[in-house]
C-alpha cells in the first residue's frame, strides 16, 4: 500500500477512544496539521504489552497496516492532528518553538479512567519546524523506546513508547541515516515551555485558560481549593522535586533539563542525550552539547528549582492581584524546593539502605558511603545491590578501612530499628535495582537496529530492563559495567 496524502482508517477494531480536549483550547495554542506522510513505513518495535494496558488491540491489524497507522499516514477515525506551540529556555536562553517535527493525534480514553495524548515523534515539518526537516532518525527513536521503557519498569513517572516505525527515507545528520517515527505516549505534553509560550502571545488570559486546562487534567483535587493556581505551582513543584530525586537515586542523568522538557504532570519527557551513570561521580555529564555541565547529575535539582521559577513567573498575576503579594508567594514556593527535593531523596536513600525509620544522621551515613563509592570509583548501581545482597562480611565491598567502619555504622543504624534484617533486605531488593540500560548495552542494540537492521539486540536489551529488580541469572550480562573500551563517554541529542 502507498500512500501519498493521510486517510483515516476505516474500522476501529483497534479500540481508540479519541476525545481531543486540547484541540478545543484557543486556536493560537497550536496549529492544525497532519503529519506528512512517508514513503514506505515499516515497523520496527510494537509495544504489545502498553496496548493492552490501554485498551487497544495491536493483534488486529497486519504488519503494514500497523506501519501505516504509526507513521501517521494513516490517521485513526477520530484523530484531530495537531502541533503544539510552546517555547523554552534553551540552557537558559528564552525561545519561541513549538512541535518542531511532532504531532499530537489525539487524546485516548483508557479503560481505567485515565487520558493520553497520542503522539507522533518525527511526523515531519510544521509551522513550528524553524530550519529542522521535521524527522528523526530511527536510533534516537529506539533511544527514547528502551529508557522510556526502562524507566517506567524502575517505577519512575515517565512518557511511553508505544511503537517506533522507520519511514523508509533518509534523514541528513552528519551522515544519511534511516528516518523513523516514534509513537509516544503521555499523560500529557504540557511543558512549562507551554505555559512560557501562552504568557507571552495570549497574556495573562491565556494563561488562565491553560492553567484550569491543567488543573483539570492534571491536578482535579486543587479546582475547589481556595488559591487553585498557588496550589498547583505547589503541586508541580512537589512532582517534580519527587521525580528528580527519582532520577538521581536511579542514577539518571535527563541531560537537557530545559523549560520545554520538563513536564507539568510530573512526567520524565523528551529522551535526548540521557544516560544512566555507571562508575559513580557526582559531575557526570553525558551530553556531546553541555559545555558548561548545566545539566549534570549533581545539577539536577538546582535547574529543576530554576525551571521552575520560570513556571512561576508565568502565573505571577494569577496568584494574587496584588503584584508585591503574588511575587512573595511565588518566591516561597519556590524556595520550598530544595527541602521538598532533600526530603524525597533522602526517604529514597533510606528504602536504598534497609531503613524503615528516620534517625538525624542517617544523612552523613549516605553521604558517607556515597564519598567511599566516589572515591573507588564503585559502579553506583552495583555498589547498591551489592549492600542489598547479603549483608557483607567484612571489607567485601571495598578494601578499605574506612568503609569496615561505614559497615559497622550502618549494622548499628539497621539493629536500632525493629524491623526484621530479612525486611530491610526485601526493602534494599525492591529500591536497588539489578538492571538498567547501561549506555553500551543501549549503543550496542543501537548499532545492531540501525546499521544492520538486527532488532535481537534490543528486544533482548529490552526484556532485561523490563524487570530492574529482579537478579535473573539470564540477564547477568546485563549488570556488568562497561569495561574501559566499552564505556560510553558522550551522548547525542540526535536532532
Ligand atoms: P528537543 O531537543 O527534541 O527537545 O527539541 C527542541 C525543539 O527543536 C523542539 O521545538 C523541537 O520540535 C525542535 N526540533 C528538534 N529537532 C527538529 C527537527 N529535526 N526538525 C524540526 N524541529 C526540530
Ligand atoms: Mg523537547
């Protein structure tokens, strides 16, 4: 089948349930357009098990059925297809962007109750493209699939992926690579960038409109409360506090943490040049692009809280009508942030130790322990498991003595608390991962799709990250660190 311009497919025995409550907001929030169709699509990963989840049957379609409709040259009945206008600080310079070479679908009713956007990544130029072609090549597509995926298994608010077809054309980077187009899944695409963007063309209105928009969507307990729009800069800010120190206790590094990436449902979105740290260093940078280390690990809730004020701003005249009063408020919630952020990452640190209670020094004890790994340069995953293994004889972890007395320190932290060593070790299990996708493992499938059309790889790649605390011994391969010719420096944001 060939197809030149969009048609809509004809049955719907795939069981979407469009109901497209942005394409109702204002026309100035976005542009009316289809993705442009692509020349011989085919698929490359369907992600069986999130269909299910939301109540579509992949099953019934054929194979190039299947490629047409998430290439977007076939559109679903009820598919209102847009691109959304937002715009950003860019490693903290302001800018007007928008869905650049996205496609918001439409919105899926879940059988749970819950709503997605459905959207397409790389569906080609829009009014909002600037100088870009619109596409993606198909390896930061496949990218985005396993850490969205992985993290998602780890229990980290994340988008999803749902499928990655390639369009049969090329895409001109440094070099002709394959295009494809990514189908991601998310509670929403919402960005403070959106709201950056509504506050500057539609003024303060405008953002009355996308804030109620929001706390409908989003944050439905906040529409009766006193000041809805000072609780939901709370509620974000607590979201995000919670998903950063997610982040950082999982070891992730977002990378590219500007305005127009951080989503206001508390969602981890836009998978560029992220990476999971393997030997453990708190300046760890992966992107080619972060000169400066803006966005490394150890950065990461400095700019979450700088984002943040950034979506403050945007509802200063919201917050009160007095402007002394509304910026008082703000400054406030924002200075919240870094005690919100402690409080998540320290409660994380503690499930990562076996500890059930709250003592006041169980800060220096992780902080010591994270020094120790710091200085062997320990491979931050493993060190934790390691710990949640067994309970160590002595000095098994690294030979040191300064770390014999850590162990004893923290066997004296585990025997003050009545919970059993048998639930502190289900406890460390269930909070320390055993698998995640290390950046070589990630290249390496990479290569294999892209270069010579092997999806083995990363289906395999896939199933091990699939279940993160589970020690298969299947997946052992998996665990093992880079050895130094395999270790990954930099990642590439593949635009
Ligand atoms: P990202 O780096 O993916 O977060 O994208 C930042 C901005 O650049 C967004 O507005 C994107 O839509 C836009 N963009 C990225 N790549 C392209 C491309 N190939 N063509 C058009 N716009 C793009
Ligand atoms: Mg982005």
């Amino acid at each position: 089948m060939s197809i030149q311009s969009n048609t809509n497919l004809e049955n719907n025995s795939v069981g979407w349930r469009f109901d497209n409550s942005y394409a109702r907001l204002p026309e100035t929030f976005y542009a009316r357009i289809h993705p442009v169709p692509v020349q011989a699509p085919r698929v490359a990963i369907l992600n069986y098990t999130l269909a299910e989840s939301l109540g579509l049957n992949l099953r019934t379609l054929g194979e190039d059925e299947a490629a047409q409709l998430f290439s977007g040259n076939l559109l679903p009945h009820a598919a209102q297809p847009i691109a959304q206008a937002y715009a950003g600080h860019q490693f903290g310079n302001f800018t007007m962007l928008g869905d650049g070479r996205a496609i918001l679908v439409g919105e899926h009713l879940t059988p749970d109750g819950g709503r997605v956007d459905i959207q397409l990544k790389g569906s080609g130029r829009t009014p909002f493209s600037r100088r870009g072609d619109g596409r993606a090549a198909l390896a930061p597509m496949l990218r985005e699939y396993i850490i969205s995926e992985a993290m998602h298994a780890l229990g980290i608010p994340s988008t999803r992926s749902l499928a990655v077809v390639t369009t049969g054309e090329i895409v001109m980077r440094e070099t002709p690579l394959p295009g494809a187009i990514l189908t991601r899944v998310a509670a929403s695409h919402i960005r403070v960038g959106t709201f950056e963007y509504v506050v500057r063309s539609e003024g303060v209105e405008g953002v009355k409109i996308l804030a109620d928009y929001t706390i409908q969507r989003h944050y439905p307990e906040l529409i009766e409360v006193d000041n809805p729009y000072l609780a939901l800069l709370n509620s974000v800010i607590a979201r995000q506090a919670s998903l950063v120190a997610r982040w950082m206790l999982a070891g992730f590094i977002h990378g590219v943490m500007n305005t127009d990436n951080m989503a206001i449902s508390g969602e981890t979105i836009d998978y560029g040049p992220c990476a999971f740290m393997d030997a453990f260093d708190p300046q760890t940078v992966f992107s080619s692009i972060d000169y400066h280390g803006r966005y490394r690990y150890d950065n990461q809730s400095r700019i979450a809280q700088w984002d943040l004020a950034r979506f403050a701003e945007t509802l200063l005249p919201l917050l009160h009508a007095e402007q002394e009063k509304a910026l008082a408020l703000a400054q406030a919630a924002i200075q919240d942030f870094p005690d919100i952020f402690q409080r998540c990452w320290l409660n994380g640190m503690r499930k990562k130790l076996g500890l059930f209670t709250e003592e006041a020094e169980d800060g220096l004890l992780i902080e010591a322990l994270l020094t120790l790994m710091h200085k062997h340069q320990a491979d931050y995953t493993n060190s934790f498991r390691a710990l949640s293994a067994a309970y160590l004889p002595e000095n098994s972890l690294f030979k040191d003595d300064a770390f014999a007395a850590w162990q004893t320190q923290w066997r004296a932290r585990l025997s003050r608390q009545s919970a059993s060593l048998q639930a502190s070790f289900d406890l460390m299990c269930a909070n320390n991962p055993a698998v995640l996708p290390r950046n070589h493992r990630v290249e390496e499938a990479l290569a294999a799709a892209s270069d010579h059309g092997d999806y083995a790889v990363l289906a395999r790649l896939l199933a091990a990250v699939s279940e993160p605390y589970a020690e298969l011994p299947e997946y052992a391969a998996y665990r093992a660190p880079p050895t130094a010719c395999e270790r990954v420096r930099q990642t590439f944001c593949g635009t």
